[in-house]
C-alpha cells in the first residue's frame, strides 16, 4: 500500500471527479502551487496509485441498454483452470468487470449488450460455451441506483 498524505488524498479525489482538470486547477482546489502538485500526480502515476485517466461513457447513449449479472460456476475440471476461463473472458468486450469468488459461485461478472436479444446470442454463443462451464445464472439490471469509479479517499 502507497503512504498518502492529505495532499495526495484531495489530489486523487479532484481526479476522480474530473480526470481532464489541467495540474493548475487541481493546484489552487487542493492548496498546492502547480510545481509540487504535478511532482506528486507524476509520482502517484509512477507508482501506479493512478491507473490511467478515462472518459466515462454512458452505456445506454451508445446503444448498450442491458446490464447484467451473471453468476458462473464451473464443474471440477474447470476450477482447476480458473487462468484459463479467467484469459478467455478478458478477451469478451461485453464483459465490463470479472470477479473471482469464494462460495459456490467461481466467478461474478457484469455484462452489457445492446438488448436482451443481443446478450442470448452472447450467453449462447461465447459464455456458455468455454469450457468448465457448469452453470450460468444471469440477473437483469432494471434501473441503476447507483454507479460510480470514485473511491472513497
């Protein structure tokens, strides 16, 4: 874990509400001059506190309106190849976010698609078709109540 100071905390918390703030504003909101404030993003940066800056697009203003979540378990042979399921649904850009569980569920994952018909085509098609896969469970998002990448810093 990277030892923050104050500074550094108002600094990534600026970044989280707004990654395209130049370093002179991020500077003034957290009581840094320029100098000192871009000496320590670039450190955060180095250190990799700072993954990468992103737009943040809304799913249903691109034509992705289905959100799901689907819970997988894998039969015996294939928990002895998490890796491999895990490298296959990396390559799947439907697939937003992975998480490896413990329970009787091995992985949980959330998935957009265009619609519901769009995401059968992908269930059928690529996610129930790697192997190990015993049981596929998918819920529907109806509304979101929350949804954010800030952390709480």
């Amino acid at each position: 874990m990277t030892q923050l100071d104050d500074y550094e905390r108002r600094i990534l918390r600026e970044l989280q509400r707004d990654g395209q703030q130049t370093v002179a504003e991020i500077a003034a909101k957290v009581g840094l001059s320029a100098s000192p404030c871009w000496r320590r993003i670039d450190r955060l940066e180095r250190e990799g506190v700072i993954r990468g800056r992103v737009a943040l697009v809304d799913r249903r203003k691109v034509g992705l309106s289905a959100h799901i979540f689907a819970q997988v378990r894998l039969n015996a042979h294939g928990r002895a190849n998490l890796d491999e399921f895990a490298e296959a649904i990396r390559g799947f850009p439907e697939v937003l976010d992975a998480y490896v569980l413990m329970g009787t569920t091995d992985f949980m994952l959330r998935i957009v698609a265009r619609d519901i018909d769009a995401y059968e085509r992908f269930f059928f098609d690529k996610l129930s078709r790697l192997p190990g896969v015993q049981e596929i469970t998918s819920t529907v998002a109806l509304s979101e109540i929350k949804s954010t990448s800030e952390l709480p810093i």
